[in-house]
C-alpha cells in the first residue's frame, strides 16, 4: 500500500497539481491538509473520476484536512470537539484498506510568546488522547499529515536560524515524542538517516532553490506497519513548475497484513 500526505495549501488552487501527481505517484492513500475548502465545495467528483473515495472536515477558511483512498474508505471520524472551536477542522480518521489513517493539520503556534503556542501544545496533547482511545499500537494505523514541528536539528536547514522559535521548541518535540511512545514510529527516517530531507520551503527569498527547509510533514505508523514499509520519498518535482504547494508530498510503500 502506498500511502501519502499533502499539505496542498488551498485545495481550489492546486487541483490540477494534485490530479496530476496522483496519476503519476498512484497514491492508494492520499491525506491532505489546509484544503481551505467547506465541506459543501469539495470536489468528491474529481477524485472519483480518479478512482478514489474522499471524506472532508473543513469550514472554507484556512484550515481543512481529508483523505482519498481507492482501497475503501470506512468508519470516518472527524475534529476534536471543542479544539476545533478555537483552531478550526483539523483532524479526518479513516478506515482504508485494513488501516486506520489520520490526516492531521496541527496548529503552527506562531510564536512562543504567543497564545497560540500553548494551544498548539495542547492539541498535540489531544491527538496523543484521540489515538490512545481509538486505536490500538499492535494494529495497522498511519498519522500523517503536516505537525508543524522538526523532529530533530537535522530536520531544518540551520538550526540557528530557528533559536526561540516554534517548530523546533522543546515543548513540541516533547509533545511530538509522546506521541510516538504510544507506538508510532517516524518510518520515514528509520528508512533515511541524512539530515536536511526538507518538506517545506518558504515561498519567499528562493528558499526552495537555496534548499533552506524544514522537514515537518510527517507519516508515523505503527510497527506492524513499519516493519512492511520499503521504500518513502519526499518528492521535491511536485514542489516545482507552476503555482506549487509551499510542501511537497511525502509517501511510504508498505505492506498491510
């Protein structure tokens, strides 16, 4: 199973971007993030006439997650009940092919100072809740999607450039770790061990083409999982050419059952 996560930063702008990759990447999981899109306005349509059945939890402003599968989609769960008040839809679960997959588009916290960033914390805090009371660490389940946080150092392009900043805060790297201790494992860097593997470029000052990035888009899987993945790629082509995302997409080949 190829399964991959997207934060498309505007759904009605990067349409034909994403038809276009899901023809060539043949995604049977697609997990998007920032679809900025209402429920009432996704295009169901256009990811059928593709093959995949999609669910959406979104409110048309910046915010929005959902998943596309051609391997079923089941058992839909959405949001975080009173989080989603004050941060908006970011949170769509799924049942695809013998996996329970999350999208999660987690709050970026702004800056320390700000009351966002313990919000942030604090959402991290409920999704670590959310998977402990609904799946299971022996079962098939992937978390994907865009955390708003570098795991580690080797994860930005330099770490000075990011003192007193969020994404790097040890606060969220905590939150981030606690997460993984239910039993998720961060299998993209368990395959590749470099660092500056980036999955978000700035728009501004050609930070794409300087490579001055940050990995913060992120599959985490549990090891049943893990253990079946053979292959994942960041592919930086889908961040090029016309009206690009600011991420690119990150994808893992597993083996389910």
């Amino acid at each position: 199973m190829r399964i991959a996560t997207w934060n498309v930063n505007s759904l009605p702008a990067r349409l034909f971007r994403i038809e276009e990759w899901i023809q060539y990447a043949q995604p049977d999981v697609l997990c998007m993030q920032e679809t900025k899109l209402a429920d009432a306005a996704f295009p169901h349509g256009a990811f059928a006439t593709l093959g995949y059945e999609t669910a959406h939890h979104g409110d048309g402003r910046w915010n929005g997650v959902a998943i596309a599968s051609r391997v079923g989609l089941a058992e839909v769960s959405t949001g975080m009940g009173s989080l989603d008040d004050a941060q908006g839809p970011r949170l769509i679960a799924a049942d695809c092919g013998g996996v329970r997959v999350l999208s999660v588009y987690v709050p970026n916290g702004r800056s320390l100072d700000s009351e966002h960033y313990p919000a942030k914390l604090a959402w991290l805090a409920r999704l670590r809740a959310v998977v402990e009371e609904s799946a299971a660490p022996d079962r098939p389940v992937a978390v994907c999607g865009d955390f708003n946080v570098a795991p580690e150092d080797r994860d930005v392009w330099d770490p000075s450039k990011f003192q007193g900043a969020t994404h790097v805060s040890q606060p969220e790297r905590e939150a981030l770790a606690d997460l993984e201790k239910w039993g998720l494992v961060d299998v993209f860097r368990r395959l590749y061990d470099d660092g500056k593997l980036f999955s978000w470029w700035d728009y501004r000052a050609g930070s794409f083409h300087k490579h001055q990035g940050m990995r913060i888009d992120l599959i985490l899987v549990t090891e049943v999982l893990a253990r079946g993945t053979t292959y994942g790629l960041i592919d930086r082509n889908a961040r090029k050419g016309q009206k690009p995302s600011d991420h690119a997409p990150v994808l893992i080949d597993t083996v389910v059952g």
